[in-house]
C-alpha cells in the first residue's frame, strides 16, 4: 500500500516521538500538547531550541513550541507555517503556528499568558487573524501589536536546523522570521491615540499557567 504525504514525512526524530508527535492528528490535540509543557522562563539565558530541544529540556516559550506544533502538522500532513507578529518597540514578538480548514486560518499558540493563544479556524484572512490578538496584545496597560508577517514554510528549510539540531539552534529561524515581509495593522495616525486596556484587563493578563 502506498503510504500517505502525512506518512510519508520524516523529520529526522527518534521513532517513538515522531509517534508521539502524529497521535496529535487535529490541531486541538496540537494545542493542548504544547499547554501541557511548562513555559520556558529562559532561567539559563534566552534560548531558541529546535523541536528535539524543547522534548528533551521540557520547556518552551511561543516560537519554540511553534516548532513543536509545525513538526505535528507536518507528520499530519498539513503544511508547517508559521506566522511572525512584531511588537512596538518595548515588547516582544509572537510567534504562532498556522493552520487551514476549508479555507480558513486558526492558529496553535503558546502562551504564559490567557491572552495570546488558540484561535480556531474562523478567519478569512491572515489579517483578520493577527487583529483578534491586537486586544490582548500587551505590556502594562499598552496594546503593542504593530505587524504581522508573510506564512513562513518551514517545508524550505532543513529538518536538520529547526527540528533535530542539539543546542540553542534556531537563531537562523529568528532571523528568518524577522526579515519576513510584514504588513501594519496600526495606522500611523494611531500610534499616539490608542485607549489603554482597562486595570481589570491588566489584572488577568498577569495569571499564568506555569508559575
């Protein structure tokens, strides 16, 4: 019997993780694996693991769990893409990885946070998408969600850098996803007359799940 494109895919893992890794068939179960893995609080500096680092240290920050969840789409048979969403100056980016459903984008996120997380697969564009963060996208009580990025195809890249290189790896994928093209979501006639969350937003923005 031939085998299937999902089959088909090898990344270059130990067997029983890429087992483990295609036993999350739908991206819910994606999105649940990467919640149950602690977030990586960079005690020993800040880190850019490749997906056999982050199953081996157990821990993870955004885009190192968007490799772990771009390898599961990948042996699923999906496309692995990630999206990059730049901060103002200040705050971080985000990094999520994307997924379709009859034509529509949801994304698999990690954060520390209940804010930059799942979006189910509602959205018509990769705009409407990266605006259903703008909200919750913060640092104190400012909202700093400037840009999103072109879908990044990690299917262009060697397994070798982003999923099985030992050590902090992934640098080149930063860079990658950095110099990706962007668009705006904020007018520049905004920038200065954006309203502040509210204190009670504030408050919830600080609860984490991995203390």
């Amino acid at each position: 019997m031939l085998q299937t494109l999902a089959e088909a895919v090898s990344l270059g893992l130990p067997r029983d993780v890429e087992s483990t890794l295609r036993g999350l068939r739908t991206p819910s179960r994606i999105q649940n694996f990467i919640n149950r893995i602690p977030w990586n609080y960079g005690e020993n500096g800040h880190t850019s693991r490749s997906v056999a680092g982050v199953l081996e240290y157990n821990v993870a920050h955004c885009i190192e769990a968007a490799f772990v969840a771009s390898a599961a789409l990948a042996l699923n048979g999906h496309p692995p893409l990630l999206m990059d969403m730049g901060a103002a100056r200040g705050d971080v980016d985000h990094v999520v990885a994307l997924f379709r459903r009859r034509g529509l984008w949801g994304a698999i996120s990690k954060s520390n946070s209940p804010l930059l997380r799942y979006r189910d697969p509602i959205y018509r564009s990769l705009r409407e998408l990266s605006i259903s963060f703008f909200p919750q996208y913060v640092k104190g009580r400012r909202k700093t969600l400037r840009t999103y990025s072109v879908p990044v195809d990690l299917r262009k890249y060697d397994p070798a850098l982003w999923v099985t290189r030992a050590g902090d790896c992934c640098v080149e994928m930063v860079e990658i996803l950095t110099a990706a093209r962007h668009f705006p979501i904020v007018p520049p006639e905004m920038e200065g007359n954006l309203r502040p969350i509210d204190e009670i937003e504030e408050r919830g923005s600080l609860i984490y799940e991995h203390e």
